[in-house]
C-alpha cells in the first residue's frame, strides 16, 4: 500500500499559481524611451508572436510538473507491506560479566590445556545468546566500575561480537558487585515486570563500588527483578614454585555466601562452575527459564519512494535547463542575422 508521511505537503501544490495571481508585481522607476517607429515594429514581429504562447506554455509545464515532483518527494512517500507478526519477546535478559583482574586466572581445563576464566565465558555465553531466541538480552561489564556494554536489544550477534571484543581490565582491576546490580536495576526497572531477570557472573568478592550488594538485591526484590549469580572458578590448581608444586585454591577470594544471598533475597538461584563443563551446565539449566507471555506484535516492512519522484524532479530541470539554452542559441543567431 502506498503511504505518505507527510500528505499536508500537498497542500502547497498551487502556492506558485497564488503567487503570480495575487502578489503584486515590482514596479521599476525607469525612464522612458520613446520609440516613433514602434508600431511597424510590432507588425513585423506579428509573424512571430504565434510561436511564443506555445513556447511558455512548455516552460510553465515543466516548472509545474518539477514543482509537484519536488512536493511529492518532501511528503516522503512509501510502499508499505503486509503486516508481519514479530515473535513475542521473552524476557529482558541481562547479563553482567566480570572483567576484572582475577578473571584472568587459567585455571579453566579444556583439550588438555588451561585457559583464563573470561575466555572459557565468552565460549559458553555466546552458545548461550544463541539459543536464546526471542528474548531482548543485555550486556554489564564490570571491574571497578559498572559499565552498559549492550543496551537491551534483539541483535545477540552484535551482543557476541562485543562480548569477544571485552578485555581483562577494561573496567580495573577490582569488583564492584554492588554498582553491576544497581545498574541492571536502572535498566530493567521500565520493563515488563514478569520478565526481569539478571544473570551476575563473578570470580571474587564485592572490593568495590559505592553500592553494597544487599542493598542493590533488596532494591532488585521491591523492583521484581530476578537476579541469578555464577561464581566461577576451579577449587585447586598445581602452581610450580621455587619449592616445588603445590596445590592452591584459586577461588579463595569467591564470596560465595554473598552470591547466595544475593541470589535468595531476589528470588533466583546461586550456580557454581568449577570448569567449563559445569559452566555450560549452569547456562543450560538457565537457559530453560520459563518466557513469560507478552503481546504479539506486527510489524509492516517499509521501502522509502521519495527518491523516485525527486529524481524526476532532477530530470525535468535538466530538461528546463537544455530548453532554455536551446532558446538562448536561437536568440543569439537571430541579432547575428539582423
């Protein structure tokens, strides 16, 4: 179907006429020159006067057709296709991910290697996204500070893409868990409430930031934000030193009873992931989070047609202007004649 955005356009088409019509014109004081012979003039030139009607007339076609071209343009028409239903959305996914130094730590065993923490993440979270169809999914970076790395949208490729492209200290070295919270609550608080949900995933305790973690997840429960916490990390790992090997836990700093809490206080679960098989275990089992029902929505595809009538308007000026020159040439020949 063919629409306008701006149909009131229109309107203007008969301006130029109501200009010439009404306005008055502009009177030039100039002296007169008085011609004795001007009527014999005006008889010879007799013969010629028939031919000057149909030359306006063409002039003031193409003017009026340019003109219109120009209006229909500016309404900005388009062609509009059969609504299309859009899958209804989930839920408002966010997912707030550590990036701070501990994060680092290669303590995560995959083909017969180790790998830092945050690399074995951005594995399992992007398979995560994918299956996550439908769902409107958000990404918090955090370390020090608390940052919106993806707005909430539909796009998860653009959602992976940023999450690969985030680095170890791009927000300090330390973790605000408070401050992440507090910004998923800014975020999620114009949203449908039934579908809130935040995934907080860390290796450490809350060593930064102006807000406490608690009283970000009471401000979570009032809101009707979910917030489910991941704490991951291996429970021992073999460090060779001067001594020799010994075994450490590279998770001694993970505040688990913080994550609990959190997790309890909002009404979501704590998930631990030792490896990357727990890790992708974890992901799935919140992968299989009821989606709450919203509204079926259409949408109507939209192809822009304004460039149409302006590239006529283009092309009738060309052919104005060729006119006008062709009309200049023949002036031209005829004083050289004379």
């Amino acid at each position: 179907m063919l629409s306008l955005d701006w149909p009131w356009l229109l309107l203007l088409a008969p301006l130029p006429w109501l200009i010439y019509r009404f306005a008055r014109p502009v009177r030039h004081q100039q002296a007169a020159l008085q011609v004795p012979f001007f009527d014999q003039l005006q008889r010879s030139d007799g013969a010629n006067s028939a031919r000057i009607p149909g030359s306006l007339r063409l002039r003031l076609a193409l003017l009026s057709l340019i003109w219109l071209a120009l209006l229909l343009s500016a309404a900005r028409p388009q062609w509009l296709g059969d609504p299309l239903p859009v899958a209804p959305s989930g839920r408002d996914l966010l997912l707030a991910v550590d990036i701070s130094g501990s994060m680092g730590t290669q303590d995560m065993p995959q083909d017969g290697q180790l790998l830092d923490r945050l690399t074995v993440v951005k594995q399992v979270l992007a398979q995560f996204v994918e299956r996550r169809q439908g769902d409107r999914l958000g990404l918090i970076l955090f370390g020090t500070r608390a940052y919106i790395q993806v707005p909430l949208t539909f796009d998860s490729q653009a959602l992976v893409q940023l999450l690969d492209e985030s680095r170890i200290g791009f927000a300090g070295e330390k973790t605000a868990i408070g401050d992440a919270i507090g910004l998923a609550i800014k975020r999620l608080t114009d949203r449908a409430q039934q579908s809130r949900v935040l995934i907080l995933l860390t290796d450490g305790a809350n060593t930064a930031g102006q807000v406490q973690p608690l009283e970000a997840a009471q401000v979570a429960a009032k809101e009707g934000i979910r917030i489910h916490t991941l704490g991951i990390g291996a429970d021992e790992m073999l460090v060779q030193s001067f001594f020799g090997t010994r075994r450490v836990n590279p998770s001694a700093d993970l505040d688990e009873r913080l994550l609990t809490q959190v997790a309890e206080t909002t009404g979501g679960q704590y998930f631990r992931a030792r490896d990357p098989e727990q890790l992708a275990q974890v992901y799935a089992e919140l992968d299989r989070l009821e989606p709450s029902q919203q509204e079926e929505q259409l949408v109507r595809p939209q192809q822009a047609l304004f460039h149409w009538p302006l590239g006529l308007a283009l092309a009738l000026s060309l052919l104005w202007a060729l006119q006008r020159l062709r009309q200049s040439k023949t002036a031209s020949v005829r004083e050289a004649q004379s």
